[in-house]
C-alpha cells in the first residue's frame, strides 16, 4: 500500500538582536525538521504558517516553497531550514501545514504541531 507522510519537528528560539524587549517587536527563529516516514517520495510544494501573538492577534503565511525549496525527499530522507518571524507581543505560538505531492501526483498535507514563541524574559 502506498503510503505518503512527512513527520515534522521545530526548535524555536528567540533572537535579541532582532528584537525591542522594552515595547516588542519580539523576533523568533525556528529550525523545521521535515522527515519522510512514508513509503513513497514526496516533495514538500508550499507551506501554510498561523503565527499568533498573547493578543490573539493572527499572521495568516502562505507561499511555494520553504526558504526558497521544494524538496523531494525519498522514503527515510529528512529535509531541515531555519527561518523566522516577529510577533508584537512576548509570547505567542506558531502552527502549520506542509502541501506536499507525491511522485504520482496525489497530494497530501503534512502538520506541524503548534509551538510556542516566548521571550526569556516573560517566564517567570
């Protein structure tokens, strides 16, 4: 049986240089994991990110590739970027899907479980 899947990890960090801790905006790194544990090849085609702040403020992010790939991973072959993004607020959290496609054309969507952004400071 033919089975498309990505699993997907994220390590995210915070980033002092790009930030303004005094009034925000808080600037977040995060590193994604992308493996293929399925049966089949697959290319990961375009990404969907929800990045919202403690305000309930949300960024909707949508775009082909993932900085600037489209990767085709075969069965076991893992594929991992480090992008980035600022919120307004000192914590706030990021979730997301991966459209992807098989060699043959059949598409599925890979999730990226929700992951918190917090500033160092707002722990306590």
């Amino acid at each position: 049986m033919v089975k498309p899947e990505f699993q997907c990890e994220v390590i995210a960090r915070y980033l002092p240089e790009q930030s303004n801790p005094a009034e925000g905006p808080y600037a977040f790194a995060y590193t994604v994991s992308v493996r293929n544990t399925g049966n089949i090849a697959a290319q990961l085609v375009a990404r969907h990110w929800v990045v919202t702040d403690a305000n309930g403020d949300i960024e909707d992010v949508r775009g082909l590739a993932v900085v600037g790939h489209q990767p085709l991973l075969k069965p076991g072959e893992h594929f991992e970027y480090t992008s980035w993004t600022r919120i307004a607020t000192p914590a706030g959290s990021m979730r997301g899907t991966f459209f992807c496609m098989t060699e043959e054309a059949r598409p599925f969507e890979a999730t990226v479980a929700e992951f918190a952004l917090v500033f160092p400071g707002a722990l306590h």
